[in-house]
C-alpha cells in the first residue's frame, strides 16, 4: 500500500512538472571552488523564488576556456541563454554584434524598470557601449584594493600610504627594517596599469579608451608616468622592499597569508577567501595608493572580474526567463548575499544600502573598500578600456614585467615592446570586426 | 615470387574505407580549414572577417617573440631527446644485465609510464614549489636559487626534467626489448672477440639497436614537440607571463586563450609543414644509414 502510494506521488509529480512547464535556461560559468558553490546557491534560490522557469548553471573552467567553450557553442547553435565573460574578454564579445542581447535592451523590451544609476558609479559603464548602454550585467566585480597586515604595520611604526611617495620614502624602509617584505601584488596589468590608469587619471587607449570603435584604436602605455611607476617598483625590488614571485596570483598572495609581507595588492573580491582563513595576523584594507607627483585629485578605480551577457538567437520564453533571472540576480538580498559571501562588490546601490544596515562594515571594515574606492570622484579615464585581444595584451605586458623584475630587459625596452606587439594586436583586432 | 593480391577491385576500397574515412574526418578536413582561416582575420563568434592574404604568416615571420618560442623550441626538443634516449639506453643496458628481482627492476622502471602528462606536470610544480618544494630545497643546498615561474631559464629546466622524467619509461621498455632480441651468439662470439664491455657496447650493441633507437628518435622528437603540451601547461599555471614555451603552446595561447583564430590556424599550419619536412628528412637520411636485420 505504501509502495502504490509513493508511485502515485512520483507520477503525480511528473504530471505537475509537465503541467507548469517550466522554461529552462541555462548559464556557463567560470566560478570554481567556494565561489561555485555560491553560483550554484543562487541558482537554487531563483529555481525555489519560483515555478515558471530553471535555470542551470555549468562550470566550464578558467574565464579563458569559459568564453572559448561560449563561442564554440554559439558558432554550433548550441549557445547558452547566460554566459560569463571576463572583463579582457569585453571587446571580444561586444565587438561580436548580434552574438549577445544588450542587457537593457532585454530587460526594457521584457518590461523592467531599467535605471543605470541605480547601479554603483564604478561598475556603470565597463561593459556598457560608447554611448552609455548597459551590454553586460555586471556580475562578480571587484577592484584592486590594498590589504595590509596590521601588526606588521604597527610594528613597524607606520599607517597605510596614502601614496606612493609615501610608500618609498617611509612605509616601506620602516617595514624593510621591521623585518618584513614591504610589498607583493597579484596582477600587475591589472593593479599596475589598467588601475593605474583610472586611479591617476591618465587616459589608457585613444578613440575614448578604444570605447569608440576598434579602428585605429591605439594603447598609451608608453608614457613616463607609467614607466616612472615601473622604474620605482624595479627599484624597491633592489632594495628589497618588494617581491615579485612570478606571473600566477596565488604565488604573490602566500607570502602575505604567511605573514612574510606588510602590504599585499590583491582584489576586494579577495575579501571572502582572507577572512575564511586562519591567518596568524589582523588584516585590513583601503585604497590604491596615487603619485602626488601625477595627479593631486585621485579617481576612482574600474571594475575587474567579469559580467553576465544573455546570447542571442534564443526564444521569447526564454530570454523572458534570463530577465526574471536577471531581476533575480540583482536583487539587494542576492547582492548583499553575494558580496557576503565571496567579498565580490555589490553592483546596486540598493544592496550597498543594505548591507550597509545589517552591519555588514561595523564587523568587516575592510569589506566595504572595494565599493568606497569604485565610489570615488568619476572622470573621462575611469569608466574602463575597450581594447580587443587584450588577452594577449595582458600576456605580452606580464612576459615583458617578468623580464623587467628577471633584470632581462630595461624598463624602457620592455614599454617599447607592449607598445609595439599591442599595436600590432590591436590592428588585427580591427580587421577582424569587419 | 608468389604475388599476394585482390581479385577485385571494390574489396581493398572498402575495407580501407573506414580508415579513410577516420582520416579524412579528423585530419585532412581540419587541416585544410587550418589552412583557409590561416588567410582571414576573424571575428571569433563568426561575424565579421578580412581576408588578409600572408599577412598571418609575415606576422609570424617578422614576430621576435615568435622566434625566440621557435629557437626554445628547438633546444628543448633536442635536450629532451638527447636526454630521454640516452638515459633510457643505460637504464635498459643495465636491466638487462640484472638477474635476480629483474622483473621487479624492469616494473619499478616501467611505472611512470602510466602517468599523464598533466599529472606529471603537477607532481613537477609539487616539487619545484617555490617555498617548499624538496627539489627547490636540493638545487638551494647547491647554491641554486631554483625559483619556477619566477626565473626563464628555472622554468625551463624544470620543463625538460619533467618531460624526460615522463618519457624515460617508454624509451627503456623499447630499448630493454630491443636488447633482448640480440641473439645470444652474437653476443657470445664478441665477448671471445673482445675483452672490453664498452668497445662490445658500441661494435655490436649499438648497431643492432639502431633500428629501435630510430623509431624512438621520431617517437621522442614528436613527444617534445607536441605531447609535452600537459607538462608545460601544467608547470607555468595557465599563466604564459615571462614562462618559456613550446611552438604547440603559443597555438593554444593565441588561440584557444586569446581567440585569434587567423593567427594560430597560421601557427598551426607552420607546425605541420615543420612535422612533414621532419618526417621526410629522418626517413631519407637518418634511415639510410640503419641495416634492419
């Protein structure tokens, strides 16, 4: 009797199931580890929230593979309705017109109330097109930020720079002399020169950033303002004030968590993974450090991580239930979520608030840098770059900065190369957008 | 002399019609696409294209980086190879001579043979870690400040000893079988002849495994070439930055990292023009001086 009574529940089920019939979508990501699981606690939730649509995520390897296997699949017809892509994949995939929906587009046509200010200053216009629409909805984001080990800084007898002249001149010497390795750092394209960029006010790219069109599209990275930062950072290495432990992340980020190093730079979406560990020092975060010598008014940084875009050639249904998940997604109570979880930035004010009055900053001070410094005063060089195989132009800018801290290669040597060989990248780029 | 042959015609055309088939499938009909996007600038989702002529190839000709992954290329296929044979060859001389526990020697020996690439890789970058990998710790206790992804030529070496290490097992069990079907009067007529065990080595030996030595040169040159891919992917963690890498390996970064499909499909037809040109200089010249019994 129990036995019938089971089989008629689970064809019950199956009719109920069939009888909703639920739209199923689905989202690639490249989320491995703690910040999978989370994906996949997102999901879950938007599949409970609701009865009328699924949605299942896919993990598909590093940010690289997951953009490749994306436009594998597109090219086959067999494109996801989400796919995750990078922010050096940015170009490539708003180049490609017609391969994804703008997300305004699809939210405004679906009927969502859609307002680019709601979202914070800093994470408005990376994945956004020259004229200010939104394409990609910012999903993990995050800024360079600058995480210090406060005892080591205590011992030493100094506070967090606020500039790099005062790194040189005072933070790092004290830390020298304490014992400690004054600075390590995780992404030099990234932290050294796209921030650098923004933080300094220094345009990165012509035509508006590359935002105006890959053609003739030309970097600025062979300027003395920047090489000046590198022929410092080879310096210090010299007098020991920092190490640079090769190209990979996790490398420069042990040393910090073994509390070898005063100052680490890493990302505020770090945040999640430092506070889960047992460290054997108080770590605290704030803002890049400046040159005075630069600029006297510092902006704010941009945005790294990367953003959610919805393909295109799907069917009404579904792109209806890639804005009910989109709605979803950005909820205060899933971006409050998020950044508790991951250290990741909330991307609307709404959630910043939010996380704000639970107290989320009076426990984790250092949590809320990410989002302060992408809150910072805007200007024309902070919104971001637009530059296409920029992939390989962080490659050929982390080859020639391994060269510079190898003593392989001058400071001047090496800009001269990323010039020419991202030039030289860019070019094609161009041609392949006709 | 009896000719062997077909009665009819259709019958050798289909048995080998699913092999053709096989090749067409998954060799000439990529190849030859390879060959046609090595002439476009393309949009990676398909939309927009150029058809730019060589300019993929003078790209590459005129690439200074190019040229210097090429030359790497060249020195580590050639360290890897010299270095796989050779240490394979004594493992296997000695082998041969061992006689109690042999098959426990010649198994230990043959293990590493399971190993994947990539999980050698990674046993390699357990033991070049930077700040406690026990080879880190040995080449420090010799002065060597060994720091892998930090130091170019570090990186390198690492690679190569981690492709031989992976590729030792193979050439020992070929060379170890090679050593065995040496009929025993042969040997047996040299050890009256000659006293010595390294003229007997190189007089008689060595000649009679030149045919297996040949097969494993174009197995090894192929194997540094294209199958240590895992290895070097592995040891520089994804991450190219100022690593040292393999031809196969800038076609995967340009293309499958970075999405410049003209580029790498140009790469990828220069590799195989290098293999075919390999191919045919090793069978025309090395093979004629080899006498297979």
């Amino acid at each position: 009797m129990k036995k019938l009574t089971l089989g008629t529940a689970a064809a019950l089920t199956l009719m109920a199931n069939t009888a909703f019939a639920e739209t199923e979508i689905t989202w690639w990501h490249g989320m491995g580890g703690a910040l999978g699981d989370t994906v996949n606690e997102i999901a879950k939730g938007f599949n409970e929230s609701q009865d009328e649509y699924k949605i299942t995520p896919a993990f598909k390897g590093t940010y690289e593979e997951t953009l490749t296997a994306g436009i594998a699949a597109f090219r086959a017809g067999e494109q996801p309705n989400v796919l995750q892509v990078f922010d050096a994949g940015a170009a490539t995939v708003i180049g490609a017109k017609g391969a994804t929906v703008p997300v305004q587009d699809l939210l405004e046509s679906n009927g969502v109330d859609f307002n680019i200010e709601d979202y914070i200053s800093g994470v408005r216009y990376f994945f956004a097109d020259a004229d200010g629409k939104m394409i990609g909805m910012p999903f993990n984001s995050s800024s360079p930020v600058m995480y210090y080990n406060v005892q080591a800084l205590e011992k030493a007898g100094v506070t967090p720079p606020k500039t790099w002249e005062e790194f040189q001149s005072v933070t790092a010497p004290a830390l020298k002399d304490a014992g400690y390795i004054a600075m390590t750092q995780s992404h030099l394209p990234w932290i050294f020169v796209e921030n650098f960029m923004s933080r300094n006010d220094q345009p990165f790219a012509t035509n508006n950033n590359g935002y105006d069109g890959a053609d003739g599209t030309k970097i600025l990275v062979n300027t003395p303002e920047l090489k000046a930062q590198f022929t410092a950072m080879a310096d210090w290495k010299e007098k020991g004030y920092f190490e640079w432990f090769g190209t990979g992340w996790g490398d420069n980020q042990t040393p910090f968590e073994q509390g070898k190093v005063g100052i680490w730079f890493g990302s505020s979406g770090s945040f999640g993974g430092l506070s889960k560990q047992d460290l054997p020092f108080d770590f605290s975060a704030t803002y890049l450090p400046y040159w005075e010598s630069v600029t006297t008014e510092p902006k704010q940084t941009f945005i790294g991580g990367a953003a959610l875009f919805a393909m295109s050639g799907k069917s009404d249904a579904e792109n209806k239930a890639t804005t009910a998940f989109f709605e979803y997604l950005t909820s205060p109570e899933v971006q409050y979520m998020w950044h508790r979880e991951t250290g990741y930035v909330p991307i609307t004010t709404a959630a910043y608030e939010l996380a704000k009055a639970d107290g989320h900053y009076d426990r984790f001070p250092a949590a809320e840098t990410g989002i302060l410094q992408l809150s910072l005063d805007a200007s024309e060089n902070t919104a971001g770059y637009r530059m296409g195989f920029y992939v390989q132009i962080r490659d050929v800018m982390n080859r020639e900065f391994g060269r510079i801290f190898t003593g392989e290669t001058s400071v001047d040597d090496a800009f001269n190369a990323i010039e020419k060989e991202s030039n030289e990248l860019l070019a094609r780029f161009a041609k392949t957008q006709n | 002399m009896k000719r062997a042959g077909f009665t009819t015609r259709w019958l050798p055309m289909l048995l080998l019609l699913p092999q053709l088939a096989v090749i067409i499938v998954f060799f000439y009909w990529p190849a030859a696409q390879a060959v046609q996007s090595s002439f476009y600038l393309e949009d990676p989702f398909g939309f927009g294209s150029t058809f730019v002529g060589l300019d993929n190839y003078t790209y590459l000709a005129q690439s200074t980086e190019y040229a210097k992954i090429a030359r790497f290329t060249l020195v580590f296929t050639i360290l890897v190879t010299f270095f796989s044979l050779a240490l394979a060859l004594l493992l296997a001389v000695k082998a041969d001579k061992v006689i109690r526990g042999a098959k426990s020697y010649r198994t230990l020996l043959m293990w590493v043979y399971a190993v994947a690439p990539p999980v050698a890789g990674f046993i390699g970058l357990l033991m070049f870690n930077q700040s406690w990998g026990p080879l880190t710790e040995l080449a420090k206790s010799f002065g060597w400040d060994f720091t892998l992804g930090v130091n170019a030529t570090d990186t390198a070496a690492a690679m190569v000893l981690v492709s031989v290490w992976k590729q030792v097992p193979v050439n020992f069990i070929f060379f170890l079988s090679g050593l065995q079907s040496i009929p025993k009067s042969v040997r047996e007529a040299a050890l009256i002849d000659c006293a010595s065990a390294i003229r007997r080595f190189w007089d008689v030996t060595f000649p009679l495994l030149a045919p297996t030595g040949f097969f494993l040169l174009i197995i090894n040159i192929t194997y540094a070439l294209f199958d240590t891919f895992g290895i070097v992917d592995t040891l520089v963690k994804g991450e190219p930055g100022n690593n040292p890498m393999t031809l196969v390996y800038k076609v995967y970064v340009d293309g499958f990292r970075g999405n410049d499909l003209g580029g790498s499909s140009a790469q990828s037809v220069v590799l195989m023009v290098l293999v075919l040109a390999l191919t045919v200089v090793q069978f025309r010249l090395v093979e004629r001086r080899i006498h297979y019994t």
